[in-house]
C-alpha cells in the first residue's frame, strides 16, 4: 500500500492478514493535505474444488482525507554587530528565534539578498549566529530565516541593511594565507594565518572562522604569523578562513576559504607545502607538496589548484597523484607563453615609444635636439631597469589555494593549504 500526500508519495508498507496497512510519519508541513493510500493491486494462485485458479485484485486509490496540521508560530529578529564595516573584517548577525510555546529548536539560515550564507544551529535559548569577513564592498540585504522544526512554524525576519566599505585609500593593501597543521595522530591542529603585502604588519589581530562561526583570535607576530591551536574538528566539511584586523596604515583582509573535509573514519592525511616566493618573468616556480597518513590510510590522493591562480598563469604537479598516501610532488606554476610576450612588450614599451623621435630628432641634424634625445633614452631606460626591479611597482601578489582529495561523496577526504605567490605585474 503506498501513501499519498497529494500526488506525493509519503511512503508504503505492506498489508496483513487482515488486509490492513499502516504508516507513521512526522513530516507533513504545516497546512492543508489531502492524504490517499493506493493499492498496487495484487494476484493470488491456488487450487479450486475442479482446478488451477487465479484470484485478480485489481489497483485502487481511496478518496481523500483531509488533514489540517497546525505549528505554533514563531518570529525572527535579526541585529548585526554594528551597521557597517571595512573589507575583510568580521561582521556578525545575531538571530533571536521566539515562540510563545518556549524556546524553538533547530537551525537559523543566514542569506545575503538570495544568496545563503550558512546556517547555524539555535542555542537553548533560540538564538544563533553568523559571523563573514567575506562580504563585497556595498550595500548587502541580510536576512535571517528560522526553518520549521517539530512544531514549531517558519519564519524570516526583516531585512537588515548593512554596508561594506573599502579601506582607507592610503592603507597598504595585504593579503592572508591560512594552513592547518595536525600533529603527528591527526588528534589536533594548529589554524597558522600568514600576512604579505608592503611591510610587516606590526600588531593587529587574526580571526579565525569556520563556516560562520568564531574558532578564536590571536595576535599577529614579528614574522607576521599568528595561530591558533583547536580541537580536533568533527567530521564532515569545514570551510575556514582568517581575517586580519588591519594595523598601522595596512588594510584589513581575508583569506580565500580553506576547505577541510573527513569521514568519522578520521582525516586520513595532512597537507603541507614550502613557504611563498618570488616567480621571475618567464621562470617556472616550484613548490614541495608534502603528504603524510596518518594509522593505516593508503589511498590514493590526487593535488589540485582548486582558486587563486592568476589569469594567464598554469599550474600542474609532478606526480599529480600519489598512491599509498603519501609522498611528495613538485608544484609547478608558470606563466603561459601568451602572458610572458605581454610582460615582455610592456617592459621594454617606454624605450619603443622613443623610436619615432629618433627619425624626427636625427632628421632635423640639431645637435641640441640629439642631447635631449639622448637624456630622454637615459631617462627612459634608467625608470624601465627600477620599474622592473622594484617590489612595490613590478610584483603582485596572488594566493593560490592547494588541495588534495581522495575518495567520494561521504567517504571523501579533503585537505587543503594556501601558498602565497609573488607574481610579475604587466607593466
């Protein structure tokens, strides 16, 4: 016998002896159904008082039943740490979920205009919160929605403006490379947030983040580290970035998101890889992958770029697969021979674009107008060498996000680690 709600199927089971079929369910919505139950039809051998004969029950559908289910009701107010804030700093959105029937139970989705942002699960009191450094500049519409639960009814709260500014034009833009380091039994770990930009930062504090909630804070270092240590994560995926607070003219930023994923199995391996460098025009930079199991892990991992990589730019691994587990590979990251000619015409353009005043100065046979040409080329040549050797005119910096996966679906092990590029600007 199968069970209908509408045209929907709420489940089936089998009659007895009685031809009598039962089901229980706690999952029809609020509101008005219809329920139906439809006999599949059935047919019956056996042995007459003559001969062989056959009993045909033929399919049949019950008329409706008319079911009311009632919820209590609930509503949702939404308040924000404060009304606005700068890029790549932490904004939280609290959501207080009540209910004249006492304090609903369940989850709480946080979204941006249409977009969710992630959903946190309501305390004993009914209330949750969503914390994001990762908001665009602009103006954002949150909103919060309590998803029924139990008998308790949905609800959304109104919408919250809320403003995302850049940072001060004078501040020196930063940017933020976040790594998780497990000790040796895959017990615990360590989130480690780096700095890069202009200078060092001196002061300011990371925010480590995991799928809008707060893991903690630390103090940005001399070196420009900070870290945290955390218990080990439960399994299932974890989406972890680390916000910088910003400190004495250097903006605030946050870190691409760092997927982390493990069965109840336990997360199999870590991932770690050397520290950033310098990429020269036209050179090929490489990096040491490092793969280590953890007990009796031996599958086969595969290394990716999975965000960051530049426009114009290529990465691939050496081995791009390691079996057993563990093992190293080489990550190779170049720009492609489109890319390297552009840097190429854009270095040596300010000289080219000294040609044609060559005809019209040695044309004119002036030797003043040669000097002049001649001081000009010098100029030319002498800003072209210290454009293309300084730091801060002739490198952008980029962070590239390396990930290692085995496996599937549930059963999918995802480690990931960011390493910080300096790259070549086309001039």
């Amino acid at each position: 016998m199968t069970f209908l709600d509408g045209g929907n199927s709420i489940g089936s089971s089998q009659m007895n002896a009685s031809g009598v079929a039962y089901l229980d369910t706690n999952l029809l919505a609020p509101g008005s159904h219809s329920l139906s139950a439809q006999f599949q039809g059935d047919m019956q051998y056996g042995f007459g008082l003559t001969s062989y004969v056959a009993a045909i029950f033929s399919p049949s559908t019950s008329n409706g039943a008319l079911v009311i289910v009632t919820a209590d009701t609930t509503a949702v107010s939404l308040t924000s740490s404060s009304g606005s804030a700068t890029a790549g700093t932490v904004a939280t959105f609290s959501a207080q979920v009540s209910s004249g029937a006492g304090a609903p139970f369940g989850g709480a989705s946080f979204f941006d205009g249409n977009t969710l942002l992630g959903t946190i699960g309501l305390d004993s009191h009914g209330k949750a919160s969503y914390s994001t450094a990762s908001l665009s500049t602009g103006t954002h519409s949150i909103t919060a929605a309590f998803n029924a639960n139990g008998p308790y009814g949905g609800s959304v709260s109104a919408p919250l403006s809320f403003s995302i500014s850049s940072a001060a034009a004078n501040a020196a833009a930063t940017y933020v490379s976040l790594a998780m380091q497990m000790d040796a039994s895959g017990a615990g770990a360590s989130l480690v947030a780096s700095i890069y930009g202009g200078t060092v930062p001196s002061g300011g504090t990371i925010t480590f983040l995991d799928a809008g909630k707060i893991l903690g804070t630390a103090t940005v270092n001399a070196s420009g580290v900070a870290a945290v240590s955390v218990p080990q994560f439960e399994n299932g995926a974890h989406t972890l970035t680390a916000s910088f607070s910003g400190a004495a003219m250097l903006a605030p930023a946050v870190s691409p998101a760092l997927v982390e994923q493990w069965p109840s199995a336990g997360p199999g391996f870590s991932l770690a890889i050397a520290k950033s460098q310098s990429l020269a025009p036209g050179s090929v930079g490489s990096w040491q992958v490092s793969v280590l199991p953890f007990r009796d892990f031996r599958q086969t991992v595969q290394l990716s770029c999975a965000d960051g990589l530049p426009e114009g730019y290529t990465c691939a691994f050496s081995p791009a697969e390691l079996v057993n587990g563990a093992g190293n590979s080489a990550l190779l990251i170049s720009a492609s021979s489109r890319t390297v000619r552009a840097q190429r015409v854009a270095a040596y353009l300010p000289a080219m674009l000294l040609i044609p005043m060559a005809f019209l100065f040695f044309g004119t046979g002036n030797d003043r107008r040669f000097r002049i040409f001649l001081v000009l080329l010098a100029v030319s040549l002498g800003g072209l060498l210290s454009g293309c050797n300084s730091s801060t005119r002739s490198v952008q910096m980029s962070v590239v996000t390396v990930q290692a996966s085995s496996g599937t679906g549930a059963q999918a092990v995802i480690h990931s680690v960011q390493v910080p590029l300096r790259l070549p600007k086309n001039h």
